[in-house]
C-alpha cells in the first residue's frame, strides 16, 4: 500500500511537471518576441517607461550624477520636479550617472547604446489618450492634426513605438472599438503606392495577407496615388498623404506578435 502511495505521488508531481511545461511552451509560443517597451504602472513614481539599450544626446542632459545604487536614476528623476526623462549610463569598466532631462522622447534626441537605459514618464509623451486595449497592445491617441508623414515620424521618436499596424482580427478590433469610441479620424501605417501596387501595412505585409482582412474591408476614394488609410467611424478610408487626422501610436510591451 506504502508502495503504490509513493508510485501515486510520483505521478502526481510528474502530471504538474508537464503541465507547467506545457503552459510555459503556450506562453512562449504567443509572447515570441521580446517587448518593445517596458511599461510600468506605478502609485509611487507614476507611471513610466523603460527602453533598454537607449541614451540621451547630451544636449537634452541638464544634469549628471553618479548612480549609487539600484532604481537611483528613476528615484533621483522622480524627486526632480524638473525631470521628466532620465537615461542610466555606464561603460564596461567605469562608474554608472543618471542623465537627467526636462523634455520627453519627442522634444529629444534618443540614441542607440547597448549599455544604456532610457527611462521617460508617461507624462512626458504628448497629450493624448493613452491606455493598453483587449489586444494587450499600448495605444496613445494624439489629439493633433497632423498628416500621414508627419504622424508616423511621430510615433517613431518615442522609443518602442510606432503607427499602428493593426493586422491581426484582435487587433483590427480593438482598432475598430477604438475608432467607435472615440470618433476620431486616425492614421495606421496602411498605405498604397500606387494603382497596380497592394495595400500594404508599414512593415511590408499585405493587407489582403493578415487576419485583418477578413473582418473588414477598406473604402478607396479614386484618390491620386500613393495614399494612406485612416479610421473613419468603423471602416479604414484612404486619404492622400496631406491630409490632417490624429496619429494612433502603439507599442508592445507584452512581446506579442505584431
């Protein structure tokens, strides 16, 4: 009987051995990629971003001091009532300093450097909406006019972002919540270059290719090309690329395909 106990709790823990296994190959499979933004929602220094591997020009630094310890670039920031941005520092052999800013990733330069980390305050970004949606993707809505080109150089200087490209049916959902809710015209990073050319998304998908695709269709105007799409009420409507809608950023800090 003691025998046959102990075989039974042998396979007992085999059982939530391979379940934890399974469940993290699930989580590997849908989190594949790692996150574009670490997006920290914190009571205590407010919320605020973290992108590795970045760095301040030093024309947006009003202020350097040594980090002593760990979290002492976000805690020296935080008490700063100027700061809005900092950038922990360090080389291979030398000492690390928190560079401190009192502009967002929009009003600043932010640059590669694989030992660095940039860190900037959610109230730093520009005013907008700004809130993650059943995609488990980041959304900022700018409540700016602002035309296709210059939407999407937008969303490309805060680190982690970009004009939304919404191809999954998850995604285009959310979008098309978003778009209802809101009744905002907003540009994604959907564009057609020319007559014979595809619509494609700005990472060079086709739209007829993605989940998009098969929950709704797009609305072309007989437009010169090329043209770009925005969100109006529930469809995606081409416009040329000087016209004015808001830019709809988004980032991925979940790891998710995108």
């Amino acid at each position: 009987m003691g025998w046959w106990s102990h075989v039974d709790t042998l396979l007992g823990r085999l059982k939530v051995t391979l379940c934890v296994v399974l469940m993290w190959a699930c989580i590997t499979l849908v989190a594949s990629l790692p996150p574009s933004i670490s997006y920290n929602v914190s009571p205590l220094y407010a919320n605020h971003l973290v992108a590795k591997g970045k760095i301040l020009s030093m024309a947006d630094v009003y202020s350097s001091v040594a980090k002593t310890k760990p979290c002492h670039c976000r805690t020296a920031c935080w008490m700063d009532s100027r700061c809005v941005a900092v950038a922990e520092v360090s080389d291979n052999e030398g000492p690390m300093y928190c560079h401190l800013s009192d502009k967002g990733p929009t009003s600043s330069t932010v640059l590669d450097d694989a030992l660095s980390t940039y860190i900037f305050w959610q109230d730093s970004l520009p005013s907008g909406n700004y809130s993650m949606w059943e995609d488990n993707m980041l959304y900022l809505i700018v409540p700016k006019w602002m035309n296709f080109t210059s939407a999407k150089a937008l969303c490309a200087q805060i680190p982690g972002h970009r004009l939304a490209i919404t191809k999954s049916v998850v995604q285009y959902n959310a979008l098309d919540k978003m778009a209802l809710q809101t009744g905002f015209e907003m540009w994604v990073d959907l564009t057609k270059a020319s007559e014979m050319s595809p619509v494609v998304w700005g990472d060079g998908e086709e739209f007829a290719k993605t989940g998009a695709a098969t929950v709704e269709e797009y609305l072309q105007n007989g437009l010169e090309f090329p043209v770009a799409f925005r969100t109006y009420t529930d469809i995606l409507d081409d416009k040329s690329l000087s016209h004015k809608a808001y830019p709809l950023c988004q980032a991925n800090p979940m790891g998710l395909d995108w």
